[in-house]
C-alpha cells in the first residue's frame, strides 16, 4: 500500500483515519470497527465491501 495514498484515505462511514493490516489485506477503521479489503493493490473503500470486525477480534494494523 503506497504510504502517501494511505495518508489520504479516509474511513468512508465517520471520516476517521485508517490502518493498514498488511497480512490481512485491510485497511481498519478502529472507530467503526470495519475492514476494508484491498485487492490487487485497490481499496475498496464502500461501506457495502466491509467486513465487521467482531467485537473479540483484536484491532491490528500499524
């Protein structure tokens, strides 16, 4: 994921910043508690493209 794209990239739900998991694929909104895939180098950054994190699944990215 290009450093400088992640900079710019917001969660599309509350505005809020993002983290890149690299070994998921994912960019996590912490606030919403939503993981956004990243597919062949692409976010998919629409809410409807989200996956929920359940509530015992650590946050992880960084």
């Amino acid at each position: 994921m290009d450093s400088k794209l992640l900079e710019i990239l917001v969660c599309p739900v509350c505005k809020g910043p993002l983290v890149f998991d690299k070994s998921a694929q994912e960019l996590i909104c912490k606030a919403d508690r939503l993981a956004f895939p990243v597919r062949d180098g692409i976010p998919m950054m629409l809410e409807s493209e989200a996956r929920e994190l359940p509530a015992d699944e650590e946050v992880r990215g960084g």
